[in-house]
C-alpha cells in the first residue's frame, strides 16, 4: 500500500516548470529518498505535499483519498532552513511549536522532557536559542517535528550542521520511527545516508523524474559485472586465459601476501565461469561482486539525462 501517490503534478512559476509531469508513490513504512541536484524541483514537490502551494496540473493522494489540508496534521516536516525564534529560550520554543501541533500543555512537556533527555538537550531547556550551535538547532527542530507523533515525515538534510555521533543519532531514531510504522521521505545530497538508511528513491532532474525504484532494485540495474577477487598468486597463464576468454581486467595489485583483481565478465559467462578458471590456477581468498553506490548511479544518470535535448520550460 503506498501513503503518497504522486499523478502527474506540474508546477511553474511564471515561465519557469519546477515540475514537469511528475509521478511517483512512496510505500507505506519505508524510508524514501527524494534525490536530485540543486533546483531539479525536490522542494517544489515537498512544499506540494505539504500544502503550502499547489500544483497547476497533476493530483497528490494521501492513505488512498486526495490529499487536503486537515492531512497535514498527521504530518511532520523538517524544512532544511532554520525556522527558530532567536529570542526565546529552548524550552519555551519547543512547547511553543508543540502547542501548535495540537499538543495540551501537560502532554507536549511530557514529551519535549523525554526527547530532550534522550537528545541530551536538557541542559539548554532555559537558555536562549540564539546560544545554540546549527547542529543544536537541528535537533531542537527534529524533535518538535516528530513530537505529534505524525504517519508521514518529511526530512530535508536533516544531517546538515551535526558532527558523526549526533549524525548517527539522528539515523537510529529514523529507523526507529520507521520501525514504529512511521512513514518517512528524506530529501538529502548525502548518499552515504541514503544507502545506509533509505528502502525506496526517486530521482529528480530539471524538474522531471528519471528514476524510482527499491534501493536494491535500482542498483542491481545498473551493476557492470565487475567482481572483486582476491588470489594467492596470479600466474600469467591466467592472465592470457582471462584475456583470450575476453574478461576485462578493470585494475589489478599485488604484494607479498596476495593479490587483487577487478575482473568486468563478458557478455555470455557468469560469475561461476569466473569462479571455475581461477580455481584452476590459483586458490582464492575473497570473491565478490562490485555493485554501483547510489553517488555513481546519481552522477551516471543525472549527466545522461543532461545529454538529452531540453524540453520545454
């Protein structure tokens, strides 16, 4: 079942298209990555699901039914900007922010309490938030994001501003709203998030999506048939052999302990034929197939989509 489905949604301001026919649905209970360059349309579609703008064309579905606006109370939205008043002290802030999600008074300070001792943020709950560092805002704006207990998510680089360990403990807390049933669409630059955390992507560019799928799907459409081996010895009878069976050597090292080749197979042979010659020569320690990151499949798609005759905006 899909949370969002996405139908044909254009947006222009002016003589601008931001969004050109886009579709795309996000599964219920996954993490989403909304991937694109800068300006490729990511928060023209973002700021549509939220109901700060509207489409000229297209329709948005939210849990089956056409999205409206009381939806957006079951929703959370962690805009990449910071939205926090300066002047006010941390804890007055967020029982601000929490009061206008719906929250009475004894219940948002029960909840702010516990997420700002799990953030260890207590400490700052009477200081001014001017006083707070960019990654400390962050997590001041996480936490009231997510403290209504929304269905859906909306995470624009929620990691900009933090240092590894908060980082990692923003991304545990994410998989573990994911675990609790939380539906949730991370719009970031940083693939290493993405392959760490995301189930499900969309690709947007110059206002048009160019690819959606599972994270594995996606990758496993763009491997090469490159494979990492590790060998003992490299007798130069297997290198002729490889060579004369057209296998492409993509980069080859060695010391005294062992040696490591990058083998491309050819069209035609598998892996178990790669298996069975080096077997023959030389005894192995590790074989493995290279698969894409979701940083070369984002440049490789993006840069062939460039090539492409514009169209018309």
């Amino acid at each position: 079942m899909n949370i969002i489905d996405v139908q044909e949604v254009t947006k222009r301001y002016g003589d601008f298209t931001a969004l050109d026919s886009v579709s795309l649905s996000v599964p219920q209970g996954c993490v989403f990555g909304l991937l694109g360059p800068n300006g490729a349309g990511k928060t023209s579609l973002i700021r549509i699901l939220m109901r700060i703008s509207a489409p000229e064309k297209g329709q948005i579905f939210f849990k089956g039914h056409p999205l409206a606006d009381d939806d957006v109370f079951d929703m959370g939205y962690l805009p990449e900007e910071r939205g926090l008043y300066k002047k006010m002290k941390v804890g007055e802030q967020g029982m601000y922010l929490a009061r206008l999600k719906g929250l009475d008074r004894q219940e948002a300070y029960k909840r702010l309490r516990e997420k700002f001792e799990q953030f260890g943020m207590m400490e700052w709950w009477n200081k001014p938030v001017e006083e707070l560092s960019k990654g400390m805002q962050q997590k001041v704006q996480f936490i009231t994001t997510i403290l209504h207990k929304p269905s859906f998510l909306i995470l624009d680089e929620p990691f900009s501003g933090f240092d590894p360990i908060n980082a990692n403990m923003l991304k545990e807390e994410v998989k573990k709203l994911k675990d609790e049933g939380t539906t949730i669409v991370l719009s970031t630059h940083n693939m290493a998030s993405v392959e760490e955390i995301c189930d499900h992507i969309a690709l947007i560019n110059r206002s048009r999506k160019i690819l959606e799928g599972d994270i594995f799907e996606v990758k496993n459409r763009f491997k090469k048939n490159l494979y990492s081996i590790e060998t003992t010895r490299l007798p130069e009878v297997l290198l002729q052999q490889l060579e004369e069976q057209k296998y492409g050597i993509c980069s080859q090292f060695s010391n005294d302990y062992y040696t490591r080749l990058e083998v491309k197979i050819p069209e035609g042979r598998t892996a178990n034929n790669l298996l069975q010659l080096i077997m023959q020569h030389t005894d192995i320690h590790a074989f493995n197939e290279i698969m894409p990151t979701m940083s070369e499949i984002f440049i490789e798609q993006v840069e062939l989509a460039n090539q492409q005759p514009d169209h018309e905006e």
